[in-house]
C-alpha cells in the first residue's frame, strides 16, 4: 500500500473489538523495527514495550483492579471488577513506557516522552500496515505507582499508555478528521 494511503486510513479500534489473531511475538520484534526509525534526541531510546497475552492479561487485571482499591478506598465491587476487565478486553496488550534518564544536559523528560510517543505513533501505523487494528489507552491507572511498580518501572518513569491489538470483529465507521488548514499557520 502507498505510504500516504496507509497512514491516511490507520484509525484506533475500540478495545472491546479487538480479537485475534493477533502479531506473534516475532511479529512485533519486526513491527517495532519501525519504532526504531522514531525521532530520538541524544539517541537514548528511551521506549520500552512489554507485551501482555493470554494469561498474564489476567494478572495485569488483577494490578488494575488493587491500585484502584488503593486509589479510591470507596470504590465499590462492580468498579473493582470493571477495571480488572479493562486489561482482558483485546487479546493483546503492550504496555509502552518511557525510561527515564534523569538530569541528562541535553534531553529534558518531556523529550524523552516525545520520542516514546513517536515511537507508539510508528508502531500504530506499522499495525495498520499490516492489517491488525489497536488503539492506545491510558487512563488513571497510567499515573499509579501501584501499576507502575509491578509493571517494572521505576517512579521516574512514565507509562505513555497502554496499546490494544488485535483484529476488528466489526469494522468502525470512518472518521472525520479536522481540516489541517485550522491547524497551520504560514508565519
Ligand atoms: C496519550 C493518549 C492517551 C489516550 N488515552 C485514551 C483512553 O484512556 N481512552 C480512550 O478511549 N482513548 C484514549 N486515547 C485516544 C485514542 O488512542 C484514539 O486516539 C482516539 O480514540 C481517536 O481515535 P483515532 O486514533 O482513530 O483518531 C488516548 C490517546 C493518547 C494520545
């Protein structure tokens, strides 16, 4: 497909409509050699992927489902079990961070996370190129050490989001998007 073309058409699929199959772990390995072409200041690689399928999505629930408790003490029962549905909904799940390096001369945090997003920006056009759809979610649990912590990263870290991927059951209609010309202005 025509580089434009692809990008033009990639949009996010709802979580809930996503099932398999899904990119096999070599798959991915092939599809984040296209994250690694992302912008990079001081070439830190900063990005960091780890994949959650199958049974271990299960435990990712069971993360979100304690931070919530710890988050909000009157949470009730029915938002405890809606949160620890919310890592099981997609049959694949790549939880995307950035690992900060602290105090660097040249690349402030916030250009580290630039760079992860661009990576995770890369990564969702190289799904779509090959025919899988995802979309990227955050969240409160995002901002948690509690979902941090277990996750292995450290609290200077910062999760960029959470990446559902699998096949749509159900295509979802096109979206409108904005007109750039809103967007631009010629200085
Ligand atoms: C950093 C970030 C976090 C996001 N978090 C959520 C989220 O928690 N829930 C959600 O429904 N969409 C979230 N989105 C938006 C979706 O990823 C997606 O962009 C949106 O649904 C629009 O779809 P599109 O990608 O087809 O334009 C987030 C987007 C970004 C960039």
């Amino acid at each position: 497909m025509d580089a434009m073309e692809c990008m033009l058409g990639r949009q996010s699929t709802p979580a809930g409509l996503l099932v398999e199959p899904t990119p096999s772990d070599e798959d991915m390995l092939q599809l984040l050699e296209v994250a690694m072409r992302a912008p990079d200041h001081g070439a830190l690689r900063p990005w960091r992927f780890l994949v959650i399928r199958d049974e271990r999505r299960h435990a990712l629930g069971d993360i979100f489902a304690d931070s919530l408790a710890k988050r909000e003490p009157d949470a009730t029962a029915e938002d405890i079990e809606k949160a620890r549905g919310k890592a099981v909904r997609a049959p694949l799940v790549l939880a995307v961070w950035a690992e900060i390096v602290e105090g660097h001369a040249k690349v402030p945090a916030v250009e580290q996370v630039v760079a992860t997003g661009a990576a995770t920006q890369n990564l969702l056009n190289a799904l779509h190129a090959q025919g899988y759809q995802a979309i990227l979610v955050t969240g409160a649990p995002c901002y948690d050490e509690n979902v941090k912590g277990p996750l292995g990263l450290a609290p200077k870290d910062v999760l960029v989001g959470f990446i559902h991927i699998g096949t749509a059951k159900s295509a979802t209609p096109v979206k409108k998007r904005p007109d750039p010309a809103e967007y631009l202005q010629i200085w």
